[in-house]
C-alpha cells in the first residue's frame, strides 16, 4: 500500500521534495520546468503511483527550496538530483524531466550515467539555430533587468492553448503564483541556463546512452517536434512521440496524454 509522507521534507542540501512510498517498486523522479516547481506534477503523480515509487522536488531557489550556494549552471541541478537521491539511499531511477527538466535529466545521465534506469525528456528544447536562440538570450537578459513577472503574459500564451485560458482563468493565477515564489536571483540565473544549457547537450563527445524517451507537443514554439527528433537522433535507439495539439505546458491540459506514453515505455523496460 503507498502512503503519501505529509507534507513536505527538506534535504541537507535545502531541497524540498515529498515521496510517495510502494514497497519494492522502482523509482520515477519527476523534475518540474523554470518558473515552477513539484505541485505541477500534481495530476501526473497517481499514474505513476500505480507502479512506482514517486518523487517530486522543487529546484534550487523554486517552490520551497532553498535558493543555491554555487554559481547556476546544468551541473549543480544535476547534482542536487544526485544529492537528493544520496540523501534517500536510492541507487538507480527513472528520470522524468520538463522543458529544464529535460535539461537536467540529459545533464544527469551524463554526469550520473549508473544512477540512471530510463529517461523521459518531455517539452524540451535543443540546438535552436542562431536566430531563435539570440531570441531566447534576449528574453533571458530582460528578465534580469525587468524581474521574472516581465515575461509572464506572454509565457503564458506560449504555454497554453487560447481555449484553456480562458476556461482556467484560476488556474493562469497559480501558475503566476509559482512564479513569484522563486527566488529573483534564482530565477534569472536559471532562465539564462534554460538560455544556454542547450549548447552543452547538443552533440554532447559520450552520447547519453539510457534508454529514452523523448515527448513533446504539436505546437510547442520553444521546444518543438523537430528539437525532439534530433534530441532522440543523438541517443542510442530513443522512442520519440508527439502529442498533437497542444502547447509547451500541453501536460498540464492533458496530463495522461504525456504520462500514458511514458508508463508503456517504462514498462517495456520492465521497470
């Protein structure tokens, strides 16, 4: 029987995550994107819990945890995966990562490759041509300058589908909540690592090598089909799949049309 740990607990580290415990099963870690942090996982975490174990945490300087110590880069977050699973005695797990998320896990399975049991990379960007990335750069920059609520409106519009803010006006508001939760500092220095992080994962010299999934939506502007398709190219035998439709938080609107494809490769695994 799974039982959920009240809420939330805190590492040495400052990590605060809450784990959803089920005997002898393996582990899936669930990695949240910038700007947000564990609770996004809320409608996602019950598929999983059918057969794993379920970890959920909030990033340096997001949610409830403590903002970081070190200088930000793809690294340190991968090594507060690594500190956090030191911390809970668990040698292996599937990692499944959003848009930074997807990031970090890449970042983790080169830095961490035998913690590693699968990959799930969902929403995730990759090698974005000069012209989009000198756009990105500049978003990044700004929100150093402006704050992190300057490109909130129009994040949400590239997150979601027209249909679903409108009818989840509350929801929009949560979601901006999160946001003003994270740490300034912290909050630019990730968007610029959201930025740049690409470079380093693009043609990586060791190709990650865990068996992958790669998972992104019809119409995601940052992190589109064809990011995936080279995402999966660089991976030794990757599965990619494309939700149609929806935008860069597609998981949020449809949740099971991300985890249900995720489940069925983890169970080919036999994880």
């Amino acid at each position: 029987m799974s039982t959920i740990q009240p809420g939330y607990e805190i590492a040495p580290d400052g990590t605060a995550y809450e784990i959803l415990r089920k005997a002898d099963a393996p582990l899936v870690v669930l990695i949240h994107g910038l700007g947000l942090c564990r609770h996004m996982w809320r409608d996602h975490i019950a598929d999983f819990a059918a057969d794993y174990q379920v970890l959920t945490y909030d990033l340096l300087g997001h949610g409830d945890s403590a903002a970081p110590t070190a200088p930000t880069d793809l690294p340190l977050y991968a090594g507060q995966l690594c500190g956090l699973l030191d911390h809970l005695q668990i040698d292996k797990a599937a990692v499944v990562g959003f848009s930074i998320g997807g990031m970090i896990n890449r970042r983790f399975a080169l830095d961490y490759p035998d913690r590693l049991s699968a990959l799930a990379i969902l929403n995730s960007p990759h090698d974005r041509g000069h012209k989009a990335q000198a756009l990105v750069e500049a978003r990044a920059a700004a929100v150093r300058s402006e704050g992190a609520m300057a490109t909130m409106e129009a994040a949400l519009e590239r997150w979601f589908t027209d249909d679903y803010r409108a009818s989840h006006a509350d929801f929009m508001e949560t979601v901006r909540t999160w946001r003003r939760q994270v740490d300034a500092q912290s909050y630019a220095e990730a968007a610029w690592v959201l930025a740049t992080g690409v470079k380093e994962l693009t043609r990586p010299t060791t190709p990650v090598k865990v068996p992958t999934i790669v998972i992104t939506s019809e119409n995601d502007s940052g992190s589109t089909p064809d990011m995936a398709a080279t995402i999966a190219a660089e991976i030794d035998q990757a599965d990619i799949c494309i939700v149609p439709e929806l935008k860069h938080l597609g998981l949020i609107e449809q949740p099971q049309s991300f985890t249900a494809p995720v489940i069925e490769f983890f169970r080919k695994l036999s994880l």
